[in-house]
C-alpha cells in the first residue's frame, strides 16, 4: 500500500521539529502524491491557537522551508489543532472525540500515528494518557512515532520503555534516529551487501580500520538547558554514530526485511567490548570549544553561551576507539568523532584497507610510500562513494600516484536533514520499522555509553575549553590514533 491513510496525531506540534521538518515533509510527500486525501494532521500543542492560525503557521513553515507554495491552500486544510494540557484526561477525551469525527470525515480506516516531537520528559505520561483515556482503542493501525532523546541512560531508558510498552507493542513503537533515514546511511548496506568487490574482503583480513566522522560548524544555539545534561556523548554517539557502526560491522542479514536487519544490528552492538571504568581514558577522549572563528565570523566559547554554566564540564567533542569481538572484527579498530563548532559540516565513513604484503613500486631514492586504498562513504553535505586507488604516473616510469574513483548524488538540500524525515514519516506510516531503532539496540547503546559518562561525570576534566572553534577538534583525538599507529584521514 502505496498510499497510506492515517490520523497523524503531533504532540509539540508549536515547536521547532514540527515547523521545521514534519510540515514541510508532509507537504512533500503530498506533492509526490504518497498521500492521499484521506489524511488528516491534528496538531497538539498547550498554546491556545484559533484553527486559522494554526493553518497559517503550517503553511508559513511549509513556504519557509521548501520555498514552494502550490497547492498550498488544500493541504493546509487537512490540518486541524487543539489546544492541550498533556497532564489532564479531559483534554485527552476531546481530543479522541476530534480524532474520531476526523476518522469519520477523512475515511481514515481509524488507523492513527501519534507523534511525540516534544520535551522528552512528557513521553510517558502521554503514553499512559492515550491509552487510559481510549486513543489507542481504534479499528485500525496505531503507532507512537517517538523522538530522541529516548531516555538519560539505561535505567530511564528502560523505566520509559516499560512505560510505553503499556500502550504500544514493542513493533508499535517508532523510535527516531533521522540518521537512519540519510539516503547514504542507507545506502552503507547496499554498497556491503551487493558489491562482490567489497563484501569479500569486509572483514579483518584487508581492512585496517574504519573511521566515522560526524563534524558540525553549528554550536550548541539555543539548546543549552539540554545539552549541558546531555553532551556529544548522548546526543551524537549513543544514537547516531553507534547505529552507523553497526550498519558497518553487522553480518549480511538472511533477508532484507524488518526483524532480519535489527536482529544483525542488535547482534553487532553485543560484540562491542565493553570497557571497565579504569579503561574509559584509554578508548575515549573529550573535548570543549572554545571562542574562534568559523568562516571569517568570530564565534563564543561553549561556556558562555545561552544557559551553559560558565565552568561547564560537558563535552562538546568525543572522539573514541571501538573494539569488536568478534570473528570477522577481532584486530580492527573502529574510531569514531564528532563535535561542534568545528571547521567543517561534514558527515563520513573512511574505511582503510591493509597495505599489500610487498610495495613493488619502492622507490629508495623518494622513498615514498603507497598510500592505502581508502573507500569513502560520504554522507553529508556531498552524497556519494570515492575509491583511493593507486595508478601509474604518467610519463615514461613506473612510478604510482593516487587516483581516485567517484560517484556522486545528488541531495535535495545538501543537508539531507528533511529528506530523512520526509522518508521516515513515510516508512512509519506504511509500517515499515526498518529504519527504526528497535529497543534492544537502544539498550545496548545506552549501556556502552553509561559507562563512559559515568567517569566524565566524576572527574572534572581540568583542559576544558580545548579545541578553538573553527579547528579540527583537541588534539587528544590524533593521540588516540596515534597510539595505534593510525591518523584521521581528512574530512574535506
Ligand atoms: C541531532 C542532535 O540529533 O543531530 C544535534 O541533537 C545535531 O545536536 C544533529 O546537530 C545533527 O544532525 P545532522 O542531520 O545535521 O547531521
């Protein structure tokens, strides 16, 4: 079923990811005819809004950030808005009464998508509520599409999800990382699984080692309450650049369906060695910006920006080595990074190759070396594969000289952000989970992390601030390479 019919149901529907992503992506799958008339949007939201203002606010949204504006006027009237009080029944009993006039008038077949695009610490209670007071008692389909932050740690990660599990089913329950929906995340499967050329010699006999590297330009903007709670640990490397690191290790799953994918995912986060707390410093380092200039603009330091404590100990930059124990992984390091304010917004998988047993091409006299063969998986802004190989130099020699194979796509808005969305409201309305994060790979994730936060929590790490804005990051990120032997390969 192509064109999926649905109650979409957003709580936070005020807020920025609303305005932001979800409008415009609904519009966009409208336009492309993914929906039909029959979907109603009903935004939910504590500010009291007339339905001409609501309707307005979508389609100032919808203008914004698309830049389009046809058709405009008929999409916008599927939106409806009710004002709500996320603690109190009655507010949850008028709003089934909408939904069910809303399923009568739109021919909705009662199928129902909730999605919480709020403050985290509102989950559970609307779960509870939606149940209680009958939301979810409908003919048709329901599902909680469900934002990150899911959970601090692994103990309020489980306590919401035991929660939840009241009133949804574990296939139920959407959980959001929008970097599974990036068309090149997706596409790290694909290139594995249907390539002879690399699946063979995916494994710890040819490659050296894998780097993920996710850098930002942005700083932490207005999200400071947040962020100084959370850091780059929990919200870059639990979600996103964990999940990365499966879809790199796991094992060809027997089918490409739902259950199959999570199963080889969940399976690659179990072989990640955990660390004792003795061994954190060893795998993981830390960094914080401070003042600099990106693209010619000075910009502040993390400690005195909106609502960060000025002698804040949270981590803006994690730089860390994974260890898989497993068959096809034992040896091969998997160094991951990511920051905030750093030179460059740029999302990549570099995966090194072994050298070859013997350089025929040595020259004693340059002494130069072949550099290893490299296959980039570039994510974002460019979308695209790039295969570092080495080739003879022209002229009458045989000396070698690096070239380079590229393909290269092309995404909507070189930020493929709303692209994401656009896919994963999609896959979650059709009842597609694959792009999902089960909560078994959560829970893995979470467990990995809490060990690492719970040594940054209790030491004060006395070199903060210690990368300058607009750098490549503290230089305690090389060390960790170095100590193996390795470098980060550049992200430009
Ligand atoms: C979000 C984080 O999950 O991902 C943000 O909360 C971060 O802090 C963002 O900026 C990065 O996403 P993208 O798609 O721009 O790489």
């Amino acid at each position: 079923n192509n064109t999926p019919t649905a109650l979409i149901m957003i709580f936070g529907a005020t807020g920025d990811l609303a305005h932001r992503k979800l409008f415009p992506s609904l519009y966009r799958l409208y336009k492309k005819g993914r929906l039909t008339d029959r979907f109603a949007v009903l935004g939910v939201a504590r500010r009291s809004l007339t339905l001409n203002e609501f309707q307005d606010s979508v389609k100032k949204s919808i203008v914004e950030f698309t830049g389009e504006q046809d058709g405009l006027d008929e999409f916008a009237s599927h939106f409806y808005y009710q004002s709500h009080d996320v603690t109190d029944s009655s507010s949850y009993i008028q709003l089934r009464e909408l939904a069910n006039k809303l399923d009568e008038q739109y021919g909705l077949e009662g199928n129902r998508l909730f999605y919480l695009a709020m403050a985290p610490e509102f989950f559970g209670t609307i779960g509870d509520h939606l149940k209680s007071d009958g939301l979810t008692d409908t003919a048709g389909y329901k599902r909680l599409v469900i934002e990150k932050p899911f959970g601090h740690d692994f103990e309020s990660a489980q306590e919401l999800n035991n929660r939840l599990r009241q009133a949804f089913a574990e296939e139920e329950i959407y959980r959001i990382d929008h970097y599974l929906g990036k068309a090149m995340v997706q596409n790290i499967q694909v290139i594995r699984f249907a390539n002879a050329l690399f699946e063979p010699l995916w494994n710890n006999r040819y490659i050296s080692n894998i780097q993920v590297t996710s850098s930002e330009t942005l700083g932490v903007e207005e999200r400071g309450r947040y962020y100084e709670k959370s850091g780059a640990l929990r919200d870059m490397v639990q979600n996103h650049m964990l999940q990365m690191v499966a879809l790199l290790a796991m094992e060809p799953p027997i089918k490409l369906n739902t259950e199959e994918i999570r199963s080889e995912k969940v399976r690659a986060l179990r072989s990640l060695r955990p660390m004792s707390l003795e061994e954190v410093d060893q795998y993981f380092v830390r960094g914080q910006y401070d003042a600099g200039t990106i693209k010619g603009e000075g910009v502040p330091a993390y400690r005195t920006e909106p609502m960060v404590d000025p002698e804040s100990n949270t981590e803006t930059y994690v730089a860390g080595k994974l260890v898989i124990d497993n068959f096809r992984w034992a040896g091969v390091p998997f160094y991951i990074r990511t920051g905030k304010r750093l030179g460059s917004k740029s999302t990549k998988i570099v995966v090194q190759f072994k050298d070859i047993p013997m350089n025929l091409y040595y020259n004693k006299d340059t002494d130069e070396k072949l550099t290893p063969n490299l296959l980039v998986i570039h994510i974002q802004p460019e979308e695209g594969v790039t295969l570092h190989l080495n080739a003879k130099k022209s002229g009458s020699g045989m000396e070698t000289t690096p070239v380079q194979l590229s393909t290269a796509n092309q995404s909507i808005d070189r930020m493929n952000t709303p692209e994401a969305y656009e896919k994963l409201l999609y896959d979650s309305m059709r009842g597609d989970a694959t792009n999902f994060t089960h909560w078994d790979e959560v829970a893995l994730s979470w467990k990995f992390v809490d060990t690492i936060s719970e040594v940054w929590e209790n030491t004060k790490e006395t070199t903060f601030p210690n990368y300058a804005a607009g750098t490549d990051g503290p230089q305690v990120a090389d060390q960790l390479l170095e100590k193996d032997g390795f470098e980060w390969w550049p992200v430009e």
